[in-house]
C-alpha cells in the first residue's frame, strides 16, 4: 500500500469491499477468505502460495 500510496478507502474501493471490512482485518477482527486474497493479488500483482502440511 505504501508503494502504491494507498489508503485503506483506496485499496477498499480497488478490492470492491467495504472500508471497515479493510479496517477490520488489519486490526486482525476479521479473516482473510480465498477470495480477497485472489483480488489482492490482481491488485498488487503479487502472487501468493498456499501450502498445507
């Protein structure tokens, strides 16, 4: 976000979500889904790998 200089309302309206759900999961409330992770990587082109043990 710093890179980009975005705020929360900016990566919010970029990810299609609310604010307060951004708000929300920095402040560890709420918990990442699938979903927002893949717009995350969209967004930021970055790539994410998830690995179970």
């Amino acid at each position: 976000m710093e890179e980009q200089q975005l705020s929360k309302a900016d990566l919010a309206k970029k990810l299609k979500t609310s604010k307060s759900y951004i708000t929300q999961l920095f402040i560890g409330d709420k918990l990442i889904n699938l979903s927002l992770l893949a717009r995350i990587q969209t967004v930021f082109n970055v790539s994410f790998e998830i690995v179970l043990k």
